[in-house]
C-alpha cells in the first residue's frame, strides 16, 4: 500500500487517490471528483498529486457503511425468509 507515514497515528497516515479509492470501493476518478466538490478532505503534494488522510477516509467508510445500513434496514422486514422443504 502506497503510504507516506511520519508517524504510528492514522492522522500522521497519508495516502494516494489509488489506495483511497479501494478503501471506499470507488474508482480513483470519483475520489478526486470528491476531493474537487470539498466532500473528502485532502492536500496536494509539491507535485500536486492528491493524498487523502487515513483517518478522514476511516470516518467517511463509516458514515457510508451507516448510510447503508439505514437504508436496507426497512427492506428487511419486508421480505420472508426461504424456508426449504425437507424433500
């Protein structure tokens, strides 16, 4: 994993656009389009490659996992289980 560390911290963690993006299970594109709109927090490098903190991608894989959660919730109730015969 392609990670600049200056320290055992997650807020010392940063990483690249490639890495963020499976972490979230999105492509690189999204991830810098996310970056563009102000929805993931990130810096530049001298170079202006993207690096994303690792903690701030933890805190948005958990609002998206909550996010999904609350949504399939209600959907539960409403299908049965399978119940199969025995024969």
């Amino acid at each position: 994993m392609a990670t600049e560390q200056s320290g055992s911290n997650h807020d010392d963690v940063w990483v690249t656009a490639g890495v963020a993006a499976e972490m979230l299970g999105v492509v690189p594109g999204t991830i810098r389009r996310y970056a563009q709109e102000g929805r993931i927090s990130h810096t530049r490098t001298l170079g202006g490659q993207l690096r994303f903190r690792l903690s701030d991608l933890e805190a948005v894989q958990r609002q998206l996992m909550q996010s999904v959660s609350d949504d399939i919730a209600p959907l539960l109730g409403k299908y049965p289980s399978r119940k199969r015969s025995g024969g």
